[in-house]
C-alpha cells in the first residue's frame, strides 16, 4: 500500500473523545521505549510525525494518526516503565485497558515486542489479556536491525515455545521490523491494507 497521507488528528486520555468516525483503525503497544512512535514515522515515512525518545515514558496519551483519509494508525503510551510514578501507572494503564475494551474502530492491536529480549512477564501477561478479551491483535518484533538474523530466529522460536507453555495453541501472526532500515514495512502495510479491503 503506498501512503499518501499522513496526518497527526488528535490527542487523548479518554477513549470517549477519540474520533468519532467509523474508520478502520490499527493501534501499537507494548513497553515504553520498544519502538512504538518510531515505527508509526517509519510506516508513513515521516520522520516526526510521532514523538520519539531515547529515554522511556514519551507518549503519555492515546495519538491518532490519519492515513489515506480513511484509516488510522493508533500511538499509545507504553506499560511497564519503572521511573513512571504509580498514579501515572494506574491511569496510563486505565485508558490503554479502556481503549482496547471500548473501542469499536479497533480492527488489530499490534503488541511490540524487542526482538533482543527474553519474553518479559509484563508483554505475556498483556497477550494473554488481549486473548481472554478476545480482541484481535498481531506481535510485531521491533529493532531487528540490533542482531543478526539467526539470532532473530532463535529468539522468535523461543518467544512461541513461551507462548504455548502458556497455553497458546500457536504464535499469533507476527512480522519483524526495524525501524532504522525500514524493514518489515510493506508486509505490515500489506497486511493493513488486506483488511481494510474486507
Ligand atoms: P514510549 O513512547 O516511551 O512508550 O516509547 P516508544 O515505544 O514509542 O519508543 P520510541 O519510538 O520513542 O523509541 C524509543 C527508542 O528506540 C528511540 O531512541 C528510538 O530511536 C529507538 N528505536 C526505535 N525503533 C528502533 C529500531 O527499529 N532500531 C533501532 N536501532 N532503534 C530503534
Ligand atoms: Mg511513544
């Protein structure tokens, strides 16, 4: 799919007052600092469309993004940020719970995960959530351009043995990206694009 537009709409702690239009929309979580705003750019090819940081803890709201005119990409804040008090703990973790449970635009969450690391406590919990509440969602490995590709391998097939010790029957639908080398973004635009066509 090639991007034509994007354009930042509108910035919010209440799921309530996010656009109030029946568009198809895509939203990313997963730990703060994993890549989510910096994927967001590399997808619509603008550099500062979202807000970036070295340092975790940058996105403190729900962020949408219009694409094409006629979807939408989601930025979310991440969960799991030590330095973060605990009342802005509760109260990110309120709107990320409510968006994903009130928001009928949500075609597909999209939980990053840093493909250098051992599966963390925190990301299965929030997969395993998504899946009791039976809210669709995919994995995407983020900053693969941090290891070689044998080792992105290993650590995905450790990452599914983790997954069905958990109970899953498979690893759900997952695609591996850098952000820094643009890799992963046709098959994730692809598969955006797919559904929007349904
Ligand atoms: P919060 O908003 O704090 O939840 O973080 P975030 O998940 O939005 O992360 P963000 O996109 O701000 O990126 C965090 C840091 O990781 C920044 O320094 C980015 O430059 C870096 N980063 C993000 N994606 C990649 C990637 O694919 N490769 C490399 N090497 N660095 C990346
Ligand atoms: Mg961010």
């Amino acid at each position: 799919m090639k991007i034509n537009s994007a354009e930042f709409i509108i910035s919010n702690s209440d799921v309530k007052k996010c656009p109030n239009e029946p568009l198809p929309e895509y939203a990313f979580i997963g730990r703060s600092n994993v890549g989510k705003s910096s994927l967001i750019n590399m997808l619509t090819g603008k550099k500062s469309l979202a807000k970036t940081s070295s340092k975790p803890g940058k996105t403190q709201l729900i962020n949408h993004f219009k694409i094409n005119s006629n979807w939408y990409l989601v930025d979310l804040p991440g969960y799991g940020y030590a330095k973060v008090s605990k009342s802005t703990k509760a109260v990110f973790q309120k709107f990320i719970t409510e968006y994903f449970e009130q928001r009928e635009q949500l075609v597909c969450g999209f939980v990053l995960i840093d493909i250098r690391l051992e599966a963390q406590k925190i990301d299965l919990d929030f997969i395993n959530y998504l899946g009791e509440s039976q809210i669709p969602f995919c994995i995407i490995f983020t900053k693969a351009d941090k290891i070689g590709k044998v080792k992105a391998q290993q650590n995905i097939a450790a990452y599914r043995k983790k997954l069905l010790a958990a109970g899953w029957e498979e690893i759900p639908q997952y695609f591996v990206t850098s952000s820094l080398e643009s890799s992963g973004r046709d098959e994730l635009l692809d598969f955006i694009d797919d559904i929007n066509k349904q």
